[in-house]
C-alpha cells in the first residue's frame, strides 16, 4: 500500500505520496489542481485518494510482472523469450563457421525469403512456438504454389533450429517433432537424346560456355564442380581428371559473388576419373586461348583465379547464375528443347545407361559421385530400358503356347 497526505504548497492542494524506486523511498508531489479553499479541501481530499488509487493500481501490475518474469526466468532462460525468428537469425550466426559456404548461404536464403518474414510479424516467443505454427507455415508455403520438396528444406532447417535449442536447454521439446514430414516428390530429371546432345554442341561452339556444357555432358558433373575445376585436376601423364573443389555463389559484404571451396556435396563426390581425349582437347584448347587473353589484356587481366580453368575473357570466375541464365538464353536462341544446365547430367546418365556396352548402375554411381547406389538407382532405375528387356522377354512367353521363342523386340 502506497501512504502519503495532502499538502498545500504554493496556494494549491498536492497529493504527497511516498514510493519507491529501485529499492529507495521517493517522495513525489502530484498537483489536484485545486486551488487552497474552505470549499475545495473535500474535493481535494477525493481527488488524493484517486490519485493514490492510481499509483496503488500501477504499483501491483508492477510487483505481477516481476513476479511473472521471476517465473519465467526460473522455467526458462532468457534465449527461450526471443522471438522465434529471431532465434533462427541468432542460430545460423552460430552456426556459419561451422558449415559450409554453400550450406550456409542456402540456410540464409531460407530464413531470410520466408521464415523472418512470415514469423516475425507475429512475434512468436521460442518458447511458445507450438507445432500448429509450423504446420500454418508450410501451408503458407504450398499456397505459394511451391513444391512440398520445398516444405521439406524448410523442416529440415527448422527441425535443427529447433534441436540446437533443446539441446542447450533452451526448450524441452522440439515442436518440429510433432509436424508431420511430408512426402517427398518423386523427380524424373528431363534428358537429352544423342542426336539432341550434338545439336546442342553445334550450338555453343565458340560460345563462352562451350566448355562448361561439354565438360558437363561427358562427366555429369554439377555446375558447381563444373566451375570448381583448376588446371591442378588435370593429369596428362596418368590421362586423369579429378573432382574434388567447387565454386558456389555466395554473399559477401552485401554482394553475390562466386567462391571457391573444397568442401563437395558428400565424401564420394571427391573422385578421380579417366580423362577423356576430346575433353583433353578441348582443355588444352582452353589453355591456349587464356594465354592469349593474357598477352592481349596484360595489366587488364585478372589474375586471381589462374588456378581456375573456367573463367572469362578476362580471367574472372564465371557466376554459377549466369551459367544458369546463359544455358536457358542458349536454349532458346537455337529452338532446341527445354531442359536445365543439371540435365546434363542425367543426360549423362542415360546415355550411359541405354548405350549398349553393359555400363552397371554401379559404375554410373561412381560415375557421378554418388553416395550410394540406392540413390544412383532411385535417380536412374527407370531409364534403364536395356535392364527390363530379359524380364520383358521370360513373360512375353509365360502364359501362350509356343511363344517362347518369339522375342520382345528391344525398346
């Protein structure tokens, strides 16, 4: 209970009341207005008590919320009152030493696209972020007309979030937990025929992605590796080509530009494959032509990435976006049929699949730098005509008499 009095000071009534603040008694005098009177001083004795009312009301929301907070900070620590996605920012601070650029940069991408921007007008507690959150979140998702391939990132970026808090004991439970994850969409990846691959090599001879293209069709490499090759993976004397460092586009003070990095998308990834004689042409080729540019450009040239065989004109990385646009223009421009720069390499794999010299889905897992030959079969299972032909063959004469010996013809 707050005390005080009513005062007369200056020829006017004032509420005196005694308070305290940060532990301390403070005096404070609050006017009534009213003017010192015979007539007013039972007014004036009304208004104090309103005014003590006031402060006594204000005075026990004061003392609920500390104890409220007092509760809070013994049930949690003071991580598990930011907001949620304010955590998430926090989070992929604490984490961008200790993952990959590319990683990093996608997890990035993902919070700074969607996750802040969905959350943090709803100033969501940790704490009280409950699993119906998260499923009103990949709704809003799919509502965009993206793929549940796209929710699923986001759980997976979400559900570690969330584990890293529990872990440290900043949560007990993982909401993520209790959303369901959902299926993911089986992708068949467009490829080309032989006859298309050698219109597409007529139509980027001469152009600056020429090499980039063919290097990708006859290896199935990534774009990323594609761009990561120096002239270091190139062993003439062994006649070998190694895959072991990529280039990735990522944001550096405010801009997006291409880095380089050893860290490929899993150990099998790393491999070292025979090089092949039009590949080596084409390379040497590529060798020539970057010597010449560098007589011609001299002081002009940049020369921090002659390490790189991809480059430009003038020495500089090609951006892993501008192989992407670049492709989709070169598509367009000669009429030929849509595909991605990534269907080079199933491309690669169908090829090698259906090209008649008995090539195993275990090589072609190599082949690429696969994990596992599960995913190399999940990928490519269905493109291998030649695999079904024996089976097609056995029912063809099962169930008629004398058919037996009338073969399928092969697809």
């Amino acid at each position: 209970m707050i005390t005080g009095c009513l005062q007369q000071k200056n020829g006017y009534y004032y509420a005196l009341l005694y308070l305290k603040v940060d532990g301390k008694r403070k005096v404070k005098w609050i006017s009534t207005k009213l003017p010192v009177s015979e007539t007013s001083e039972r007014k004036a004795k009304k208004v104090f008590d309103e005014i003590r009312s006031q402060y006594e009301k204000a005075e026990e929301e004061r003392i609920r919320r500390e104890a409220e907070e007092k509760i809070l900070a013994e049930k949690y620590p003071p991580e598990a009152r930011l907001e949620f996605s304010e955590y998430m920012e926090k989070w992929l601070s604490s984490i961008k030493s200790s993952i990959a650029t590319a990683t990093y940069q996608s997890y990035a991408n993902m919070v700074k696209a969607r996750i802040t921007p969905y959350f943090k007008p709803m100033e969501i507690e940790l704490k009280d972020l409950s699993p119906q959150h998260i499923e009103d979140f990949y709704q809003k998702i799919l509502s965009d007309n993206c793929t549940t391939n796209t929710v699923i990132h986001y759980h997976a970026i979400i559900r570690k979030a969330l584990q890293s808090a529990v872990r440290k004991d900043i949560i007990t439970k993982n909401p993520a937990d209790k959303v369901d994850r959902p299926k993911k969409n089986v992708y068949h990846g467009t490829f080309y025929t032989e006859s298309e691959m050698l219109e597409l090599f007529d139509a980027v001879e001469g152009d600056p992605l020429e090499l980039c293209v063919k290097i990708a069709a006859y290896y199935g490499l990534r774009r990323s590796e594609v761009l990561g090759l120096r002239w270091s993976a190139i062993d003439l004397e062994r006649k070998t080509i190694s895959i072991s460092h990529k280039v990735i586009e990522a944001e550096v003070n405010g801009k997006f530009v291409p880095v380089g990095e050893d860290v490929l998308k899993t150990k099998s990834s790393f491999r070292t494959l025979p090089l092949i004689p039009a590949v080596e042409k084409l390379i040497l080729a590529e060798k020539e032509k970057q010597e010449m540019y560098r007589r011609l450009f001299k002081k002009s040239y940049c020369r921090d990435y002659l390490e790189y065989i991809c480059v430009d004109q003038c020495g500089r990385l090609l951006r892993p976006n501008y192989v992407t646009e670049h492709f989709s223009w070169i598509i367009e421009k000669y009429g030929l049929r849509k595909i991605r720069f990534h269907d080079l390499r199933h491309t690669c794999a169908s090829l090698l699949l259906n090209s008649g010299e008995n090539i195993t889905m275990k090589q072609i897992q190599i082949w690429l730098g696969h994990s596992t030959y599960s995913t190399t079969a999940d990928i490519y299972a269905h493109l291998d005509h030649n695999a079904q032909q024996a089976p097609a063959n056995t029912m063809n004469g099962m169930f008629i008499r004398g058919a037996k010996d009338c073969a399928v013809q092969p697809i």
